[in-house]
C-alpha cells in the first residue's frame, strides 16, 4: 500500500472516529457557585486543593475561578388578593432586601398572581425598582400561580449570559397553575442560577399554627417543600422566618452568602440527554484534613 493511501485511509477513519464519538463527548465547561459553612460560619479562602468534585460519582477536574463581581439579581415576589394574611411579611421582606441590596449589582423585579408581570427590566439602580413596588397599588387577582411564574421567570432568564440568582418573596402556596411542581423542578435543574427565598407567612408559623387544620397545615408544609427544593436544586437556602422582624437579617444573610460565594470552573461528561447528573463537592479545613465542611451547592444538571 502506498503511503499515500495509508495517509488518507488513516485521515479518513479518524475523522470516522470523531463523528461517531460527537453524541459521547460533554458539554464543555460549566460554572458552578456554592459557598462553604461550619455550622452558621462562612469559610472563605479556601485554596484548589481543599475541594474535590464529583459528576455523577466519578472525579472530575476543575479550576477556581474569580467569581464574577456583577450579579444580575431578579426579585420575584408574590402580589395577589389571596396574600392579604402575609402581604405585612411580603412588604417588609421586599424592602428590607432592597435596603441591604449593595451598589454593582443588576436589580430587576417582577410580580405574580394569575401571571407573571415584569414592572422593572435590569437596572443598576436601587431606586428604580423602589418605585416600581411603591407604584403597585392594590393586588387585583386571586391566584397564587407560583409554579407558572418560577417557570416563566426561569425561561426569560435561560438566554442571560451572567451571573444569575432569583430572589423569591411569597408563601409557595399554589392555586391555578399549568405548570406541575414536576415541571418546575425539571426546569430548576436545567437553569444555571443560585435561588433564594424569603418565605412569607410568618403568622401562619407563628401566631396562627395552632388554629389550622390538618389540611391546612399539609398545604403549608407542601409550599415550604417547594420553596426548599428550590433553593436545594440551585445552592441557594430558603429561609421560613416566625417573626416579620427577621427580615432584615435574612436579607443580610442572602448578600453576605453571595459576597463569599467561590466560583469553580469544570469539562462536564455529561451528555445532553435530558437526565440529571447528580454533583458532588467535598471541602475540607487546610489545617485538618479529617474536618469536613458543608458545601451549599447545587444537586446536579439537567442537561438538555
């Protein structure tokens, strides 16, 4: 055989093999946020060699990065006639959120109750999104469609190239919605974005608990496992305060979390098979590597 011949024969099946490898290959590199805790404590610093990822329990490689100083921060709130009991809690929550949001960031917001209303697009300025909750007057709708707006929201956000999180104010309670809790949490697992709740309903926890019935009190308990699956699927935290004075901390809490948050970058194997690919990420103290830390990050990916 000429070497001419072999030249191409071996071009050609190499080719081959890349075209019939194309469906196995990953996805290329994905960006992952999470911060590090020992109890209530915040660890920052940690270096490369502190942390050890996992896709689908097989080691992947990974590097640190800078995580981007520019947040594109969505306040999602519930704004409906049937929140009259908790609207004290959503009010307070939503201004005490703003008070503490720090300049830099993208502030944008958005309301629902039968359908997901965008009053302020992304904006630098506190201000703007202020006025836009001042200017909403008196709720109009009866429905609580929670899962439709968590979707909707989630769809607009698919297509931004930035640092993400959603900030949701409400109960989790549900009326009308199309959408399942199913197909919430399949579109949660797909979306690169950190999630944080402020859960109303802080009379319902407190004062009121013993006045519900059962029923009553499974529906609460059905919207707080919504709310914390949420936050569970994105490396965020759902917090379920029994007093509307916990506010102010609570919205410290979620910007100091995302102020020492690391950013790791990595090659996914993961095909884009609609199936979800469970993470794994250990930390653990450089001066005692027997001590473990709980690392606040996202489940996995749903690749699509």
């Amino acid at each position: 055989m000429s070497r001419t011949r072999r030249i191409f024969i071996r071009c050609a099946l190499g080719a081959l093999l890349a075209a019939a490898g194309a469906p196995g290959q990953g996805l290329g590199q994905r960006s992952l946020y999470f911060t590090v805790e020992d109890g209530e404590k915040l660890i920052t610093g940690l270096k490369e060699q502190n942390f050890r990822l996992y896709e689908d329990g097989r080691p992947v490689s990974f590097r640190l990065a800078e995580p981007e100083t520019s947040v594109a921060v969505t306040i999602l709130v519930e704004y409906s006639q049937a929140s009259g009991l908790y609207l004290n809690d959503i009010v307070t929550a939503f201004r005490e959120l703003i008070d503490a949001a720090p300049e830099g960031n993208w502030y944008s917001l958005a309301t629902y109750s039968q359908e997901l209303q965008i009053h302020q697009d992304f904006t630098r300025l506190k201000g703007e999104v202020r006025s836009a909750f001042d200017g909403l007057g008196q709720p109009f709708w009866g429905e609580v469609n929670t899962y439709d707006a968590v979707y909707e929201i989630l769809e607009k956000l698919e297509f931004l190239d930035r640092r993400k999180v959603i900030v949701l104010i409400g109960s989790g309670l549900n009326t009308l919605s199309r959408h399942t809790m199913g197909d919430v949490e399949r579109k949660v697992e797909a979306a690169s974005v950190n999630i944080f709740v402020m859960g109303a309903g802080t009379l319902l926890r407190g004062q009121y608990d013993a006045y519900l019935d059962s029923m009553s009190r499974m529906t609460l308990l059905q919207s707080e496992a919504f709310l914390n699956m949420l936050a569970k699927k994105t490396g965020g935290q759902a917090f379920f305060p029994r007093f509307e004075t916990a506010y102010r901390d609570i919205a410290q809490t979620i910007f100091t979390m995302l102020n020492c948050q690391y950013r790791i970058l990595y090659e996914s194997r993961a095909r884009p098979d609609n199936r979800f690919h469970r993470l794994k990420l250990e930390a653990w103290d450089p001066q005692n590597p027997q001590k473990k830390y709980t690392v606040r990050v996202r489940e996995g990916w749903r690749w699509r």
